[in-house]
C-alpha cells in the first residue's frame, strides 16, 4: 500500500506526543491502524501495552476488524473501545462493577419522571423535558461544574438542582452509574489512588484516540492522566468537524494541544482522497470563514470532478418533487438508491421530502426518528380543538384546550366521560366571570366549524389567543418561543389545501400509517436512499449527495448568534458538503411556511 509523506510520517511516529489533523477523506483509520501494528512491528511494542480509544462501539469494532484483517490474525492484546468501556474496565477492576450496575437511558429517564411526577411543573412535552435534562445533567458532571453554579436552560435554577439531587439520591440508593458517573469515578479513582493509576499507566504505555476534535472536558483529564508520564499520546481529528458541542464536545481542547504538550510532533494530512476537486475547493472556501481553527491547505486526488450543482426552489414542495424525480432518473441511468443521500439540518425539515418520497413509493432509510408532526403536543392541541369544533365532547379532548389558553376552569369539573358546558356553566353558576369564558369557548368552537383547516388553524392562533400561550409556556419552561411557532407554521402549512377538517383528520391518520410502515421496513431493504441530518452524517461517504434548505435560519440556524455557534453551524455545512465522492448538489428554497428566506451567508464566494 501507498502512502503520502504525511501518512507514513504519522504511521512511524515513536514516542511523545503527536497530533493528527485528519480532514475529510484523508485516512485516518488506515493511520491509526497501520501506526498501531507499526508500534508492534518495528518498535517491538507489546500488543497489550496499546490503547485505542474511539467514541462509539461500532468504530471501535471497525477498527479492530481492520487491524485484524491487516495483521490476518483472530484475536489481538490491543485494547480497542470506547471512552466508557475503557473506563467501565478500570472501575470494574478497582470496585467489582459488572454490567448490572450501570443505569441505561430507560432507566435513567424513569427516574426522572418520578422526579419530575413529585414537583408541580407544568410539562406539555415530557419527553422533550427528559432530553433536555438528560443532556444538562451529563454536561454538569462532564465539565465539573459546581451545581451552585449552573444555570439550567430546561426549568428554573432551583427546580433543577433539586431534580439533579433526587436524581443523584436515586442512582445511590440503587447502586447505579450513569454514563457520565462513569468519567466522573474514574476520574476520582484515578486522582485519589495514585498506586491504581500508575497500574494503568504502566499497561498503557501507548494510547491513540480517534475523532479527538469530539472530547469534552472529562475524558481529556482522564486520557491525560493514563497517559503519564511518557505522554505517548497520539491524537487523530479534525477540528473543522467538531460539530458536537451539545454534546459537551470542545474544539478548544484540540486547539490548544500544543499548549499542554509543546513538544508534540503536528502532522497534517493534506490529501482528501473521497472528493473531487470542486468540492475541495468550494469546502475550503467555507470553512476558511473561520476564524478559530487550524489552517490547512487540502489537495484533491480525484481530479476536478463535476461542478457543484445549486439548485433554488419556490419552496419544499417543489424541492422535494424535484429531487425525487432527478433520483428516479440517476438510477434509471444505472445509479443506485443507496449511492444517494440526502442531508438536512434537522429532523422536522425533512417531513416535507419524506412524505413526497412515501407517496410516490422511492425506498428511503432515515438514520434518525421519522418525526410525525401530527403527533407533537401542539398539534394534538389544534386538532383537538377542531375535533370540539365538530362535537366530539370526549373528556380527553376536552382536556386538551380547555385551558389553552388559561381559563382556569378546574379538572373538578370536567370528570365525566363526556363534557356537557352546561353542567359546566352550573359548577360556576356564582362566577359570572367563568360563565363569560365558557360562552366564548363555546362561540369559538361554532365559528371554527364553519372554516376550512387552514383557516381555522389561524384562527385558533390568533383568535382564540393559542399563541399568546405558547409564548407564556416558552417563558415558563425557558425555552425558545419561536421553536414552538415554527412548528405551528409548518403545522399550518400541511393544512393549506383541505376544504373540510374531516378531509384533513383523513390526510393525518393515513400520514401516521405511511410512516408506520416506513418506519417497519426501515432497514429490511438494501437499496434505498439515505435521509440523514447533518450530525448523523458524519463519517459516512455517498457518491451523491443533496444538502436541503441552505438558506439563513436554517443553515445556518437561527439560535446560532455568537461567533462560536455561527462557527459550528459552518463546520456541520463543511460536514455536509464533505460526504460527496461525485455529486454535490446544494438546495434553497424562497420561502418557508409562507415567509420568505434569504440564501444562506455561507454559500458567499462559493456559488458564483
């Protein structure tokens, strides 16, 4: 096997510290493969001194099966795992941990309900919550944050330190560890008992970390720790992929390596061997944009290839018809539908071109959830109160917008199967003020049956005050208000062409049956498109490739403000382009949910 200088400059590397900037499509996993065996080969390494670390078991576990492949061999001594395996496995030797001890999210997320079931919240979306509070309590152990001093972006400061105490109670009292007890034990264990950590530090003499650019706070003292004190640490990454910072990932740690090492030996490899010249080049335009970041001049070997193709649509109808359709014609030329992905910011935004992609029978696999916007809360709020337009008086529907917007009529009150008003307006007979709410719950519900969906979502919005109360809730629960309009646009917007709420009730139910049956055939077949987000798409390479939406507000996206969050936006934009091996077509669309976009800031310079 060839190499380019930089690869076999990496692959021999001996001692110290040494660091990899790997950008897309420039080997890394050979290097990292081929410099372990080289530790082995003509180093005269023990196998079972060297460490290779990467972020997820199924890397770990393509990794080792290349190394063994390379060496033809069944087994090996080298410690191929993940971050938490690695630590699991010093734990287990130090306290006698097995497999029964650490808590999965099922658990982790049960105990959390009970939490949240005990304090007086007012949760619309509980699984939401849950995410949230999850990724809040993982980012307050992996950066060692003192409780007093974090501020929950979930719920209120004080509700969530007594959320993250219970939640801690509970993990002692049932003898567990989270994933992120994991790093902060170790990290404790290894602090406290010096004999325990020169054990470890003494068997791995040798550690290489792939994807280092995605390392929080924890991990890097941990891994800094072990590798005393020969600091034979050989790191791979790449900083203009760092794309996981909800994660607690920090690019700043692979920045500032030479700082912590001064010796270390940098080493760029400078050939993308996966894209064509035009991406290369149109790629390093965007992220030359940034400002805190490594410079690297990356050479194409492929040759110029075809040019980047930008494509502007009306809107998403119209986007997604024509790329189903220019799909349909690349394989009818002898293309494949899994030589073909299409990429996009988030989940919600590929709801439009999953739909078109369903009706018109085009195989696709979705590596993330497919979203059912028809089963959010708010969406079960508005049809609901369509539902109550038409005379159905069930409790549970009832329930449902009663007091969405605040009316402060009581649950007490409402505890029959079906609801009468007027046993209602009875409960109340002494507030004058209730029956007035009552009157125009009802005179609002008679008008919403006489319009058509769209109309009546409007409606709902404005004239019965639906989005002053999202507002209200968005305020509560600390979280954007706009997220929740959004969603009430798009939901809207799916309602436009519908003459009666009957028609559009029909469009829901056999919407929810198509991704019923997408979502049971998902990974059954073998030749099927990709629809991924740009965080799932990372590491994956496609001959074509389709970017969607690359407009301001989407990409980059809206909360994105400071430097550091603009810059992070762009690096998933550079992710994205990077996955092409051919074909790189970027979409845009005029307008969204009737509002008009402008084209995204970072296609400045590059498509022209």
């Amino acid at each position: 096997m060839a190499f380019t200088q930089a690869q076999k400059e990496a692959i021999t590397h001996y001692q110290g510290p040494a660091m990899v900037l790997a950008g897309p499509g420039s080997g890394k996993t050979t290097v990292i493969t081929q410099r372990t065996n080289y530790l082995i080969e003509h180093y005269g390494i023990h196998p079972g001194n060297i460490l290779v670390v990467t972020f997820t078991r199924a890397a770990a576990e393509e990794m080792k099966k290349r190394f063994l492949a390379m060496r033809k061999e069944q087994r090996t001594m080298v410690r191929f795992g993940t971050f938490h395996s690695v630590f699991f496995e010093i734990l287990k030797y130090a306290y006698g941990l097995t497999g029964a001890n650490i808590a999965g999210e099922e658990v982790c997320y049960g105990f959390l309900k009970e939490i949240i079931s005990k304090i007086d919240l007012d949760v619309e979306d509980e699984a939401e919550l849950l995410k949230s509070l999850t990724q809040e309590i993982s980012i307050v152990k992996s950066e060692q944050i003192l409780l007093e001093h974090y501020y929950s972006s979930s719920v209120s400061d004080e509700i969530f330190r007594r959320i993250y105490q219970e939640y801690q109670k509970k993990m002692t009292e049932k003898n567990l560890l989270d994933y992120d007890d994991l790093l902060v034990c170790t990290w404790e264990l290894l602090t406290q008992r010096a004999d325990i950590c020169a054990g470890w530090q003494k068997r791995y003499r040798y550690i290489l970390i792939d994807e280092f650019q995605d390392i929080n706070k924890l991990q890097y003292e941990i891994i800094r720790l072990l590798a005393k004190p020969e600091d034979n640490l050989f790191i791979v990454g790449d900083d203009d992929q760092s794309i996981y910072r909800f994660r607690g990932a920090k690019p700043e740690i692979m920045l500032q390596f030479p700082k912590a090492y001064p010796d270390v030996h940098k080493i760029v490899l400078d050939y993308n061997f996966r894209c064509p010249g035009n991406i290369v080049k149109a790629a390093a335009k965007v992220i030359g944009r940034n400002v805190t970041r490594y410079d690297k001049q990356i050479r194409e070997v492929k040759g110029e290839g075809e040019p980047i193709e930008f494509l502007k649509f009306p809107n998403q109808n119209q986007e997604s018809l024509f790329i189903m359709k220019r799909i349909r014609e690349y394989v009818s030329q002898g293309g494949q539908y899994d030589q073909v992905a299409v990429l996009y910011r988030n989940n919600m935004d590929a709801r439009v071109i999953s739909q078109r992609f369903m009706e018109y029978n085009v195989p696709f696999y979705m590596r993330d959830v497919i979203p059912n916007i028809y089963e959010h809360w708010i969406a079960r709020n508005i049809i609901a109160y369509m539902k109550a337009a038409e005379g159905d008086r069930d409790r549970s529907v009832i329930l449902q917008i009663v007091n969405r917007p605040k009316r402060y009529i009581g649950r007490e009150c409402l505890d029959e199967r079906t609801v009468d008003f007027e046993k209602v307006r009875k409960y109340y007979e002494d507030k004058y003020w209730m029956i007035k709410k009552i009157d125009q719950l009802e005179a609002d519900l008679t008008a919403l049956r006489r319009m058509d969906p769209y109309t009546a979502i409007n409606y709902i919005r404005h004239g019965i005050g639906y989005e002053s109360y999202l507002q209200e809730y968005a305020d509560y629960r600390k979280i954007q208000a706009e997220d929740l309009l959004e969603l009430l646009d798009q939901l809207q917007e799916s309602a436009k062409g519908f003459k009666t709420a009957r028609e559009w009730f029909a469009h829901i139910e056999e919407y929810g049956k198509m991704l019923k049956e997408q979502n049971q055939k998902q990974r059954k077949a073998d030749n099927q498109v990709t629809f991924s987000t740009l965080h799932s798409a990372k590491g994956l390479e496609y001959p074509y490739v389709f970017i969607l939406d690359v407009n301001e507000g989407i990409i980059p996206y809206k909360k994105a403000v400071l430097q550091s969050e603009v810059e992070e936006e762009r690096r998933m934009f550079y992710v994205g382009m990077t996955r092409a091996s051919e074909k790189l077509c970027i979409c845009s669309i005029k307008e969204k949910n009737g509002k008009p976009l402008k084209d995204s800031p970072f296609l400045m310079g590059i498509n022209t």
